[in-house]
C-alpha cells in the first residue's frame, strides 16, 4: 500500500474519492456508501483517507483488471439529526450500493442508518458505539465492528478486579452513561461496592465535580467521554493536585492512545484506557506513515501520535464488506438496482450478503473481526494500557470472553521501582529527638532545617529506594483525630486530603486511624504513660531530726527523762547499798560515806542510757538497778523507733504516688489532667468502653475553663497544639498541680 499525490488530492476537502454512480447489473465493480460526520476540523480524523487507501489496497490486488474493482461514495452527514440522515440515505439508495458505512460518532444518526438500512435490506456496517437503548429491527440487522456496551463494561469491570479498586467514581458526558456501562453498574451492585456517578454538565467543566470525588476521597476517577472531554478533565484534575499517585484515572474512549497527556501527567500519575488497533498487522505502519503525510502535506498540521479508531475501523470495514460480496459472488451471481425512499422495493440479495458479512473472519487493523447472529463482534481483544509523560505501555490484554491477562512486570513491579525519581511530600510534626528544627535553622532552607530521628529515617530510605521528599509541617499542629462530621484534623486529615504522600513522626497506631490510612511497622512501642510532677516537700531546716516523733512525743520523753532522774536520786537517797566508803585505807571509819548518785549523776545516767553510750556511774542497790533496767528497756524502743522512722521520713516523698488506678484519678477533683488536643490518647478515652474512663472523659469538658491554663480549655481533655519540642508542655506541667497523660506508642 502506497500512498500517492491523486489519492491526497481526492481525499482533501471539497473533493470525493470516486465519483457517485448508478451501479446496475452483475456487481463486478461494488459501490460501497460511507457516511462521515466528521465536522471537527478540514482533515477531520482522517476517515476519508482510510476509505482512499482501503479502496487503493483492494484494487492493487486485481492486478489491474476491471473485475472486483471497488469503489467508494462519500456522503458527508451535514447534522446529526433524524432529518439530516434521511435525506442523506435518500441520496445514497438511488446509487445501487451494496453496503452502507459508517456514521463514527452520532450513534442517533447510526441508529437510523440501520433502520432504513433494514427496511431496504442493505447491509449496514456500524463503525461507532451503539445507541442506548438497542432498538431492536425484526426484519433486518446490521453488523458492528465497535466492541458492544456489554464488552466495553466488561473491560473496566475487570480491570478494577484485577488492580483491587473496590470503589471508583463515574464522571459521566452524557445522559445515556449509565446505559451504556450497564454491566458496569450491574457489576457494582451485585458485588455490594460503591460506584458515585456524577454527570458532566453543558460547559463540560468537571472543576466541581472533581472537587466532590477529593473531598470524598475517591482514587479510582472513571472517564466515560470521548477524548477531547476526557483531555480536558484531565486538565483541570491537574489544576486541582489531583494528579498525584493518589488518583488511578480509567478512560473509556477506545482512542486512548491519540491523547497527548505530556502537559497533565507526571512521574506519579495512574491513567489506564483501552486500545483496539493491532500495531503489529503488516498494512498498520504503512496506514500510519500514509496518515502523518496527509496531515503533513494536505492539512499543514503535525500529525496525531496515532490513527483514530474510526479511521481504522473505515479501512476495515471497507475490507469485510468487499470479503463478504466476493464470496456471495462465488455462490450465485448477484445484482444491484437502485432504490427509492418512497418506493417499497427491497434489494434481493441483501439478506444474503448480511450472512456472509455475519461468517466474515478477517485480521485488520483493529485485530481479528468476526461476528456472532447478532451482528456483534466477538473473538477480539482490547489492550489495556498505561498512559506514560512519553508515550503508553501495554499492560495487559482483555479479550472478548471476558478473560483478562496482565502482564507479569505490572503486577510483579516492585514497590522500590514505583517511588524512583520522584518527590514525596512528607508531613510531619515537631517533637523531640524525633523531629527537631537546627539551631540555625533560620539561616536554612528545605529540609536542611530540620534533624532528629525521623529525618535520618527518611534520608535513609531515599538512599534505599532512590527518591526524594520535602518535609512539610502539619499545618494544625496536631497528631489527628476524627471531627464530628467524618474529616480528620492533623496529620492524618493530610493524608487523606492528598495533601502529603506520607507521615513520618511519632505517631501512634490506632484502629481508627487504621480505617483511614496505612501504616507501617513500629519502630518504637512504649504505651499510654502519666507524666506528673513530683511531690519534692520542704527542704529540710536545722530541726529536722525532729520530725519523726510529734511534738507531744518529745514532750512525754522529757517528762518521762525527769521523772526517772528524780525516781533514780530518791531511790539512791533511801537506800543503805548506795552509801560508800570510796577510800580504801578509811574503811574502818563509818561516818566517811559517799552517794554517787548526786542530782547531777541523777540526770546524767539517764541521758548515758538515752544515747547508749553508758556512763561512769553504775547502780549498786537493787532499786536503782530496777529503775536502771526499766530506762534502758524505754530507751532501746524509742531509739530503734526513732530510726526507723527518721528512715522512712526520708524515704516516703520519693516512692509515694498520689494516683496508681483510673479509679484512683476519676475518684478525686483537686488534680487536674489533660492530654495533647487531637492526640490518639484523647481519642482513647474519648471513645473508650470502660464506664470509669467514658465517664472522666464527660465529666472533664463540663468542667470551668481556667484562663490562665492553656491545657483545660473546654475540656480537661484538651491541651493546645505542641509547641516544639513539647518543651513548653512538660515546664507547664511540671510547675502546676496537673497531670499530663501522653501516648507513647510510636512509629
């Protein structure tokens, strides 16, 4: 197939690619009809020059003989309207043709096509989408090279299986979407998963209905338009941030592969679609080099990245009708006469030729054509592929028994292979030593800030895994907790507001946070931990000593200490063994005697017998012994009392604890406690099942506001967001009367 001057010529606007004619008699020459409806711009989507080449393709292989030759009448659809396609069937029945083309894109004007198609018995080749609902024709039918709703639902329904998108959102052009994706919906339904559906409206402008897919945080965004429409929502889905490897982009027009997404794609975005033409036929290269030169040549443009479906579709639909009338022609001689609008006249052989068209099996541009008695393609497959800034890869291949086979490097990739060369927004909070600002942090920029644990995790693995990150602050300040109306605040209310691709902070794993975004192992698992300040006491004065034993204790001892002097003095008096006489050599001499026992040695011995040091002084009577004996006993316990409790004194602040249960906190009032505003600890005994915990947790946000407490707020619960470093919140606590309970659960 070779593309020649004449044939641009005859195709260029203003020209037809054969004269029309009567064709009467034995076919040796069939006329084909081909409508196009085409209005967009002078080339159009090269339909004209597909029949051009289609017809120069079947007639190089006559070999230059008259016989078999085909020719093709151009009949352009001035509007898609039941009127305009009338008159335009009206001018193609007097010509004598044997099969009727086309229109691509105005599956209304198809429908009538058919319908006077089956009226007259001419064989009417459907190249575009059918019209929803099928309107049944009892007396004849037409063949369809368009993949059928059914398949093309088929295709997306198992495209989301395979890739595991148990919830999509439909972004609808027209009225008749959900008609058309019927087993789509059907599908949905019977697996009980969420499909929303919002519809276009006439500006076409999708800006509100992808701001409702984001704030639902829907990720798999399905496109039911043609792809001037679809180009455009991509457009403004990348204004809105929406392009990111958060949003999986599923397109349904079958001229996916002519879309030039370089301006609205990234390394991150997901956009799949569906392609129908076999790039491997050997007429496939010849027909997209003859393309590029007429619209080099004929149209002064840069020609699209490939052929448009229903240019291949034309060259293909082309090539089955002339397949099938050479064979009719082989089995009886047929003819051709021209038909009017107005008269009742059938042609004959028409329902013959609508039987051999049905048995047709032709390898084409757009893959293996066959049909089933319904006129509908079948034994075909549609690529599955992935849009890429420079170009689309085949990713896997669905055929028409609903089979779909991916390919083993885009279900296999690894993980790592996703994230290189690109950049991550990593929100974060600042907390120490896992995420601190550089003490000349001012005189940085970007994440040169910042230091601490969190950053040398992340640089870590960018180093692994070959990608970059920004670390972002959460805008609140705050860890992330559910609102009343479903949304998030803090960091996690970022990640499912796609506004950070991940989190890396000291960040505790919840159920409820679970529900909403995935996390990875712990590095760190501690607990829920009370931070308080500790009761320090007075600090000691010279008196001290004093303390264990109360004042009266100290009293009574004195007491008793005089009492046994006295008692000891009287008892050493009356008695004749206390009177001595302490010189040797004067032992004869009964008026020499001594009492040791004066009133000074009387309150000496007590105190020697106090402190168990002894004295010089020792009892010789019996009752001075007896009240001797009954001191020391005395002494011996309150000195063994005094220091074990002169011990315990010293000892009680530091292992006292005020608070060792919930009960123990529910069951007082004079101590104040809080936690971090929008922690996962707040959400713990905000929500907690335990009646003593639910209850504190009421109780506290009835409680009056202390204005000169930042922590209480509304809620004893509450505490403002963290300052850095939590160096503000602990001080705080620890100079008040308050208890801080803090979630160390990290990750």
């Amino acid at each position: 197939m070779k593309l020649s001057s004449q044939v641009i010529q005859n195709v260029l606007p203003g020209g037809s690619v054969v004269e029309p004619g009567p064709a009467l008699g034995p076919v040796l020459s069939p006329v084909l009809a081909a409508i196009l409806d085409d209005r967009v711009a002078a080339c159009g989507r090269g339909e004209r020059l597909a029949l051009a080449l289609a017809r120069e393709h079947i007639n190089s292989l006559t070999e230059g003989s008259a016989q078999g030759r085909v020719e093709v009448d151009v009949y352009e659809l001035k509007g898609d309207s039941q009127y305009h396609t009338t008159d335009t069937m009206c001018q193609i029945l007097p010509k004598g043709v044997v099969s009727v083309i086309g229109p691509a894109s105005s599956p209304a004007s198809g429908s009538t096509v058919s319908h006077i198609c089956g009226e007259k018995e001419i064989p009417h080749v459907k190249i575009g989408p059918e019209e929803t609902p099928r309107l049944p024709f009892l007396r004849f039918a037409s063949v369809s090279l368009y993949p059928s709703n059914e398949d093309l639902s088929s295709a997306i329904g198992s495209v989301l299986k395979s890739f595991g998108f148990p919830t999509a959102s439909l972004i609808c052009a027209r009225a008749e979407c959900l008609l058309r994706l019927e087993e789509l919906v059907r599908h949905f339904l019977i697996s009980r998963e969420t499909l929303s559906v919002r519809m276009l409206d006439d500006s076409l402008d999708a800006t509100p209905l992808l701001k409702e897919i984001r704030d639902d945080r829907v990720s798999t965004i399905i496109i039911h338009a043609n792809a001037s429409v679809s180009y455009r929502v991509l457009r403004k889905a990348t204004e809105l941030g929406m392009m990111s490897s958060f949003y999986k982009y599923i397109l349904t027009t079958l001229d996916f592969p002519l879309l030039a997404l370089d301006r609205v794609l990234d390394q991150q975005s997901v956009v799949l679609g569906f392609s129908l033409l076999n790039s491997s036929h050997r007429l496939y290269l010849e027909f997209l080099r003859s393309l590029q030169l007429f619209w080099r040549e004929g149209c002064g443009a840069s020609p699209p990245p490939g052929p448009a479906l229903s240019s291949a579709l034309m060259f293909d639909a082309v090539h089955v009708v002339v397949s099938a009338v050479r064979e009719l022609n082989r089995s009886q001689e047929i003819g051709v006469k021209p038909l009017s609008c107005s008269s009742p006249l059938i042609w004959q052989h028409g329902t013959s030729l609508m039987n051999y068209l049905r048995m047709v099996e032709y390898d084409g541009l757009t893959g293996h054509i066959e049909f089933n008695s319904k006129g509908q393609r079948t034994n075909y497959s549609l690529k599955v592929l992935e849009k890429h800034p420079d170009g689309h890869k085949e990713i896997g291949v669905w055929f028409s028994n609903n089979t779909l086979v991916m390919n083993s490097s885009s279900l296999d990739l690894d993980a790592s292979e996703t994230l290189v060369n690109k950049t991550l927004v990593v929100t974060t909070i600042l907390e120490n030593p896992y995420m601190m600002r550089r003490w000349d942090h001012q005189e940085l920029q970007g994440n040169e800030q910042y230091e601490g644990f969190c950053v040398d995790l992340l640089r870590e693995l960018a180093a692994m895994l070959h990608f970059s990150f920004t670390i972002k602050l959460v805008d609140d300040g705050l860890y992330g907790a559910p609102e009343p109306n479903g949304s998030w605040t803090g960091m996690v209310g970022e990640l499912i507001a796609r506004k950070a691709d991940l989190a890396v902070a000291p960040f505790t794993i919840t159920s409820e946070r679970e529900k909403v975004i995935d996390f990875s192992k712990p590095f760190m698992t501690l607990g829920i931990s009370i931070l308080y300040r500790v009761h320090l006491g007075r600090r000691p004065g010279y008196f001290s000593f004093l303390d264990p034993f109360s004042p009266a204790v100290w009293l009574f001892m004195l007491l008793a200490y005089l009492a046994v002097s006295c008692v000891l003095f009287l008892a050493a008096r009356l008695s004749p063994y206390e009177w001595y006489n302490p010189h040797p050599c004067l032992r004869g001499r009964r008026d020499v005697v001594e009492n040791q026992y004066t009133l000074g040695n009387s309150l000496w011995f007590p105190v020697g017998g106090f402190m168990q040091q002894g004295s010089e002084v020792m009892p010789r009577a019996l009752s001075t012994r007896c009240v001797s004996g009954v001191w020391w006993a005395f002494t011996l316990i309150i000195v063994s009392s005094y220091t074990a409790n002169l011990a315990a004194f010293l000892t009680v602040q530091r292992m006292e604890v005020p608070i060792e249960s919930p009960d123990d906190l529910a069951d007082q009032t004079n101590i104040q406690y809080g936690t971090i505003h929008g922690g996962s600890t707040m959400t713990f005994f905000m929500n907690n099942r335990l009646e003593i915990l639910k209850r504190r947790w009421w109780e506290g946000g009835q409680c009056p506001r202390e204005e000169d407490h930042r922590a209480t707020g509304q809620s004893q619960w509450d505490a403002p967001p963290p300052s850095p470093w939590k160096q503000e919140d602990v001080m705080r606590f620890l100079i008040r009367s308050l208890w801080f309970l803090w979630s160390l659960v990290k990750k």
